[in-house]
C-alpha cells in the first residue's frame, strides 16, 4: 500500500506544484477581463498576449487563481452532443480547463470557436474563448498542474505575474 501511494503521489507532483502561486519560470496564464486579453508567462517573461472573448457578464466568468486539470484535443460539446471536429462544435480545436468554483476542470476552460468574430467581445457563458490558431499554438506550452489567474484590472501583465511569482 505504501509502495503504491509513493507512486501516486510521484506521479502527480510535476502536475500539480505545490503552493498557491507559479514558481518563477514556470508556465503562468493571465486573463485580463477589463481588456479582454490573455497573457501566457514562461521562462521568466511575458511570451506572448492575445484577443479573447469572456463572460457575457462579469460573474460569468470566475476571478481568481485556478489550476489547469483538463487537457482536450478537439473536444467534444456535451451540452449538444456535438463530436469534436464537427465545424458546428463552439468549443473549437482544442480546451484547456481550469478548477474554478470548485469544478474538475470541465465547466470552465480556455478554448477555441467557430465564431471568430466573438473573440475580443463579453460574449460567452463564462468560458474564455480565442481563435482556434491561438489555442492549438498555446496548448502544448501549457502544462496539467499550470496556474491561470482570471481578473479585473488595470495592472500590465508584467506587473501581475511579478506579483504571483511567476516573474522575477
């Protein structure tokens, strides 16, 4: 039994780190509400800053610090039983989900579209949705177990991923 939970627990620690925030260099998402942007920090910098769509109002979509648990490649739409794929899938190439409000990572996510034209706007029913180019680019830089920090404000993303450690 030991053996066996060693194993487990060997298993998940580069999944999930241990602490509330990034450490610095590690992978580190920001979702800016207040400008509809998403920022993606590795390796001690600010890599890149995107166009999203979120909450068609601002309880939609969660604040604070999350986790990403679920990782999915063409993802199946369970609300209409639509395959991944399939041109009329909202959720686009790929999802990236996150534990807000206590969920396992399939409620709320970051993912792609099949309205392009929705990308920037207060759009959606709480999720982060971003051209389907930008998410399969993002995805494989970003791991199980990285920190996405959802907010409302006017700091510059260099200020805030200083702040959560994920900057030196």
């Amino acid at each position: 039994m030991i053996k066996l939970l060693t194993m487990f627990v060997i298993f998940l620690s580069p999944l999930w780190p241990l602490g509330p925030n990034p450490l610095p260099g590690d992978p580190f998402v920001i979702v800016n509400k207040t400008t509809n942007e998403l920022a993606f920090v590795d390796n001690n910098k600010l890599q890149t800053v995107v166009s999203i769509g979120t909450g068609k109002t601002q309880e939609l979509t969660p604040e604070g610090l999350f986790t990403i648990t679920v990782k999915a490649e063409d993802p199946y739409y369970r609300r209409k039983d639509i395959p991944g794929g399939d041109p009329n899938n909202p959720l686009g190439a790929r999802w990236i989900g996150f534990d807000a409000k206590g969920t396992d990572g399939r409620i709320y996510g970051i993912h792609g579209t099949n309205q392009p034209s929705t990308v920037g706007q207060y759009v959606s029913q709480g999720c982060i949705r971003t051209q389907n180019e930008v998410i399969t680019s993002l995805y494989p830089f970003i791991p199980l177990g990285t920190k996405i920090l959802i907010t409302s404000s006017k700091k510059s993303f260099e200020v805030l991923a200083k702040e959560y450690g994920a900057i030196r």
